[in-house]
C-alpha cells in the first residue's frame, strides 16, 4: 500500500508551490467582519490572526472572543486563538495545540533511511519521534513549520479517500479524490475542538453586521443602574476601554450592581457602557448587563 502512497505523495510537490494562503486584511483595521461565518475578530487577537494567514489559512471565526477556563479565546473553523491576560497589560495572542489537545497523536517510531534524509525527502523529528516526508513536508515548511505548526505528532495516516498527519496545532489533509492544486489543506480542528468540548451552541450564532441597527437593552441609558447576569458564574470583564483590545479593569461577580456613567459605543459586535462601580471605572458590554430594577425580585 506504501509503495503506491509514496510515489503519488511526492508527485504533489511542485503542485504545492502553487498554494498559497492568502495575505489578510487591512491591518490598520481595529475589528474585521468575516460576513461568511458573521463573527468579528479584533485585538488582541486580530493582527495575529492577519500575519498567520487570516482566513484563506485558518478559516473564517466561528465564535467571537470569550473567556474559557481563565483564557481569552476565539475559535475559527481550523484552530483556536488563546491568551492569558497579563497584569502589565495586554496578552500575547497564541495557537492552541488543538490537534495534542484532541489526542490525534501517534507512537514514537524510527527515522526513515538516511537516504531519503539526505536527498531532502524526509525529516526526522526527534523530539517527538515521527517522521514528515514528501508534499507534506514541503506544505509543513512551505507554510510557517514548526515554529507555527509545532512538530509532528503522529506518522502519515491512512484514512478513507484520504492522507493525514497532524502536528501540536494543526492537522493537514489530503483527500485524494481531488483536483491535485486543492489536494492538501488544513483540517477543521477549530469546529471539531469545539464540539468536543461541548460549549454552548449560541457562541456560534451571527452577531449584527457594520452598520447594522444595534437594538440596545431597554431602560439603559447615562444615569441608570444596571446588573450583571447570564455569566454562568464566570464573572464580567470590565475594560480599559470600549472594546475586546482594552486590559481588564477587575472581573465583576454575577449580579454586581453598577452606575451607567457613558456610553454607548459599538465596537467588536457589542455595545459597550462605561460603569462605575464604588472601587473602579470601565467598560462593559450591553449583553450581559440588564436594568436593575429588571431583575429585582417581585
């Protein structure tokens, strides 16, 4: 069976020189509206996300940002953006190693014969004992290798109408019963992690368009008292500033009351109000803040 994979493996080499991933959008934007999947990305993770490759890479957001499990996190249809919010300011966006977090990898085997290393063919990977060869690690170094991708964990696997190997942040797969300029790509690691991780489905669902009419909370307005909910216990970032760019403030507990001193202002897919609470001031968006007479008990 290896002896027919090889040969057509290799043949994809000079396809693969044709494949490019796209070179992002403006970078001077602030917050870019992926209107394929309705969802914005925005700093801290935006100008990451353009410089990896933006969309035509990793596919297009699927959720906006959101905090799991003490990280801020994005999820788009092939990867995971994170970052850990630093006290001294804003995080160091990065790849979740998805394909090690869903336990794709392989057990450790020997490198391949020296002289398929010494003609270019192969790679040897001894920190994690696999082996990447022929397109796939043309496509590996071709586009951003192990300091992007991260080393191989798993050898070239057999599927049904398919060849696949996965590294620490990404799996790349070539179905074989497609054209040859469309034969590799990366898996959707960001969808399937998702899934797996069984997080609320109303993350993925579209927020309002550039220009779109926001329908703002009633009864909030300059003056008015509001109340946190619907965080599940997780608490609500006030920010630096009306948007998902601005260091946190402090983390507001469910149910905290707070004053509406400004606003509003949309930026990222919300509609944010400057609050007050009796310790700090910042900013906090409408979707989880509601009138507070609203939720007083009857």
């Amino acid at each position: 069976m290896l002896n027919k994979i090889i040969p057509a493996v290799a043949c994809l080499a000079a396809a693969l020189l044709l494949f490019t991933f796209g070179a992002g959008r403006a970078q001077q934007e602030s917050a870019v509206y992926y209107a394929e999947t309705g969802h914005y990305v925005a700093e801290p993770f935006l100008s990451v996300f353009q410089a990896m490759g933006d969309e035509a890479a990793w596919g297009a957001p699927i959720t906006e940002a959101f905090e799991e499990n003490g990280l801020l996190v994005q999820y788009f249809e092939r990867t995971r953006l994170e970052c850990r919010e630093q006290i001294e300011g804003p995080c160091n966006p990065r790849l979740s190693p998805l394909a090690e977090m869903l336990s794709r990898q392989t057990p450790r085997v020997p490198s391949v014969p020296d002289s398929m290393m010494g003609d270019g063919l192969c790679r040897y990977f001894a920190e994690t004992g696999h082996n990447v060869c022929f397109s796939f690690l043309r496509f590996y170094l071709d586009k951003g290798g192990p300091d992007l991708f991260g080393p191989p964990i798993s050898e070239l696997t057999v599927g049904h109408e398919t060849l696949s190997q996965c590294f620490r942040r990404a799996c790349v797969v070539w179905h074989t019963d497609v054209p040859v300029d469309e034969a590799l790509h990366l898996a959707p690691l960001g969808r399937e992690y998702f899934a797996a991780r069984d997080l609320e489905p109303s993350l993925l669902a579209a927020v309002d368009s550039p220009g779109a009419v926001v329908s703002l909370p009633a009864d909030i307005a300059l003056g008015s008292e509001v109340r946190v909910v619907d965080t599940e216990g997780a608490g609500l970032r006030m920010r630096d500033g009306p948007g998902l760019s601005y260091p946190a403030v402090e983390t507001l507990q469910e149910g905290a009351l707070l004053d509406v001193i400004g606003g509003p202002h949309t930026a990222d897919g919300f509609t944010w109000w400057q609050v007050q609470t009796d310790a700090n001031t910042g900013w906090c968006a409408s979707d989880w803040l509601t009138p507070a007479e609203s939720s007083a008990a009857p």
